[in-house]
C-alpha cells in the first residue's frame, strides 16, 4: 500500500481579541506542497462552549460536526493548502491502493484540540458526516511530537508467534474487562502469529506477565493526567492507574512506564484508558503517550477523553484484527474509529489518538511480508453508514463501477423520505464478494423509492 503524506506543521501560536470574541491564530505550513504557510485561525470562544461537557455528556452527530468544522476550516485554510489538500483527498480516498496520512505537528495550545474530529467540507449546505476525515476509510490522522522526534531504534526481527500482553487493572471494579478479554481473544485466539499473555489484576511487580520480550502490550483499564496548578513551573504528568496487590490504586508513571516497555522491546501500545493522549501547554512530552514516542516505541495509541467500555471494545477487536493481518498501524487505526462509530458513540470515534516514532506505520514487517496475509488483506471492507431527518434528493451508500471481491456494509437510517430516493449499493457489475445493505426508514411519502441494490450485471 502506498502512502501519501500531507504534513502540517503549525507555527506562531497567539491569541486575540476580535470584536469581543477570543480568536486563535496560527500559521499552516505544509512542506513539499505550498512554498509560503497561510495565516489562519478559528473562534476559540465558539469552540470551547461547544466542547463544554463533552466528557460527561455524549454529543449528538451534529454538535460533533459543527465541531468538526470549525476545526477543518482552521487547519485547511481557503486557498493554495486547501485545493492542494483537496486534490490529495480526491485521488487518495476511494483508492484501496494507498492512503492518505494527514500528519500533524502542532504548536502549543494547539495540541489541546480534538483534531481526529475534522470536518473537511466542500459541498453547498451544511456538512455531514461523509465529510469526517477520520471516517473515511482511505485516510488517516497521525499526530507527530516535533520535527526532531526520535526515530523508532532498529528493531530485532521478531519469532512468531509475536508476544503480546493484555494487562487489565481496574481497582474501582467500574469497567467490563472481562468483555474486553473475551473480544480479544475472539480476534486474536486463533491466531498463529500473535499470542496474547492475560495479565488480569496488572500491578507494579506483574505488569509484562513475567515475559522478558514484549512486543504489543495492551492495557485496559483507568488513565490519569494530573495538571501543575502553578503553569510554568512544572508540566503535568501522565499515569496508569494499576493494582497495587491489595485491590487498591497504584499509580504509575508515564515515564516509568516508558522505561519498562522500551527495555522490554514493545514496539506497538494501546492505551485502553482515559487521558493516556492529555498534556499540557508547557511540556510536549507529559502526556503518557509522548513519553512512550520519546523513548523509541513504533506507535501508540492513546485516548484523549473518556471512552464507553462498549467502544474500546470494538475499537481493540477490529484494531488488532487489523494489526494480525499485517495493515500499518494507522490503517488498524483507522478500522477501529469505523467500529467504534458503528456503535452510534459520536464522541468515542474521535477519542483515540494515534503517535508513530516509525514512517511507514508498518510495526511489524514480519507479518506485512507474510504472502497468506497479504491475501487477506486485499480482501477491503467498506462501511458506509448514513443518516438524515429528511431526504428530498438522491441519497447513494456506495457506488461503484464494478465489484470483484471483498464486503461491503451500507446502513442508511432516515425518518422521513420525501419524493426523494435512497439507494444502498450501486455497482455496474457483482463478479464477487459480499454486500449486505440495510435501510431503515419511518415514513416515505408519495414519490419516494427505496432501492436495496442497483445492479447492471450480477
């Protein structure tokens, strides 16, 4: 697969004052494409009122949206960076052949923000959720630390099967962990490549099972950012809440954690906990993901807001189904954002947040070569799920000219269809593969059509 990068990297961070309102600036620059940066900004005020309580209460789709918005009209400002940028989409997005990385290096309070929400909106009317970069299956979000962000160290060729640790620690007995290992061993239990080593009460002394090599370590459970009240002092720190033996909390912290992994030889984490992707503004380094990139791990993912047990689950089931196949890093990512949006969360697809120290996100060569995988992955899924009040026009889940092998899902959930028509598949021709199409629709009114799937040759 190759990759196509689209690097940002933000500078000269400020704020102002503008007719009342408190307004960011920055400066986008994008190597290799644009030779001069462009001057942008977004409503800081605006923004923030949007994202009060979005940690104790789930945004509808549309509150996630207008957020989005805000944050993609920022990032690809009107002009040279915003048609280079969407001829990149144009060529990447519907092309199973490559993907899109959108690579961020952010300034400042700027890391702050929920990028992985971005909305890239091209159409006349309001956006939808068609628009969601994060959704779309051909493209990623990665954010990069600094341009002087150590590399990922040469790592040793590994024997399969490649040993991975779940370690699970949940000393407030709060969270399903035991559906989570059940999920994981239905992705991962017949694998011959990974074999996964269950550490159920993770503390201090227990927490790599005993194991001297590692190279996935998965851990569930809860996350902490504790902020410096006095800024300029000191940076925030990261942890891992764990067990400490007696059912009680022990935490430990980022950088701690960092040194045990790293010796270790981990090269992919996953940071099923909340806050494992905060900082703060004064420190790159004191979120608990950074810490893991600045001591040489290949990749981690991490989540920078609370997450529903029902979508880490589903994010750890398609990720590590994805990573046993040999997909990059950032693709798994990806596949596990469409499954977390599958389960209607519209906060949770956008929580976890992806940190590479490797370029090409391929963390384990080792699979990505194996000739029987490589089968496997050619066979794409597509996921494609609508909704909509109202529908007046021509709504199409997916079209394409000829179909040959892989699946296809297509959910299309309106309330009223108005003279208009919905069509959940359109394909020239069905040679292969499977599609499963499903419509729910309370109401059409006279001169509505509903079609399952348009086909000129099966």
């Amino acid at each position: 697969m190759k990759n196509v990068d689209f690097i940002i990297i933000t500078t000269d961070v400020h704020e102002i004052i503008k007719d009342g309102n408190r307004i960011v600036k920055f400066r986008v620059n994008v190597p290799g494409r644009v030779t001069e940066g462009q001057e942008t900004e977004y409503n800081a005020g605006e923004l923030n009122k949007l994202l009060i309580n979005w940690e104790n209460i789930p945004p509808k789709l549309e509150k996630v949206i207008k957020v989005g918005q805000i944050l993609g009209d920022a990032l690809f400002p009107p002009g040279l960076i915003r048609d280079s940028f969407l001829g990149s989409l144009a060529v990447n997005k519907n092309n199973s052949d490559s993907q899109l990385r959108i690579i961020l290096n952010l300034q400042g309070l700027l890391h702050l923000l929920p990028w992985e929400f971005m909305v890239f909106h091209t159409e006349q009317g309001e956006a939808t959720q068609n628009e969601i970069l994060g959704l779309m299956s051909q493209v990623s979000i990665i954010r990069q630390l600094d341009n002087t962000m150590p590399g990922n160290p040469g790592i040793q060729s590994a024997k399969f099967p490649i040993q991975m640790v779940a370690a699970f620690a949940d000393p407030t007995m709060l969270l399903d962990l035991d559906e989570e290992r059940k999920l994981l061993e239905m992705s991962l239990g017949g694998s011959k490549r990974i074999k996964v080593n269950y550490v159920k009460r993770a503390t201090n002394e227990n927490l790599l099972g005993g194991l001297d090599q590692v190279h996935l370590f998965h851990f569930a459970g809860h996350g902490e950012f504790v902020e410096n009240p006095t800024p300029g002092l000191s940076p925030g720190k990261g942890a891992l809440i764990l067990d400490d033996g007696s059912g009680n909390s022990f935490q430990m912290g980022a950088s701690q954690l960092a040194v045990r992994l790293v010796n270790a030889g981990v090269r992919i984490v996953v940071l099923g906990a909340c806050l494992t992707a905060k900082r703060d503004e004064i420190n790159m380094w004191s979120s608990t993901a950074a810490n893991l990139i600045n001591g040489g791990i290949g990749a981690v993912v991490a989540m920078q807001f609370i997450i529903q047990d029902k979508s880490a689950i589903a994010f750890s089931k398609a990720f590590y189904e994805a990573i046993a196949l040999g997909f990059p890093v950032d693709k798994a990512v990806t596949k596990g954002r469409l499954a977390i949006f599958e389960q209607n969360d519209f906060r949770g697809f956008g929580t976890p947040v992806l940190y590479m120290g490797s370029g090409d996100g391929i963390i384990f060569p080792e699979l990505t070569k194996d000739p029987e995988l490589k089968k496997e992955r050619e066979k794409t899924m597509v996921v494609v799920n609508l909704s909509a009040d109202i529908v007046e026009g021509e709504v199409t889940g997916i079209k394409v000219g000829k179909m040959m092998s892989g699946e296809a899902e297509v959910t299309i959930t309106t309330i009223s269809l108005e003279g208009g028509q919905l069509i959940g598949f359109d394909a020239g021709a069905l040679t292969g593969g499977h599609v499963d199409v499903k419509m729910n629709v309370q109401r059409v009114v006279k001169g509505g059509k509903i079609i399952g799937a348009r086909l000129d040759e099966l």
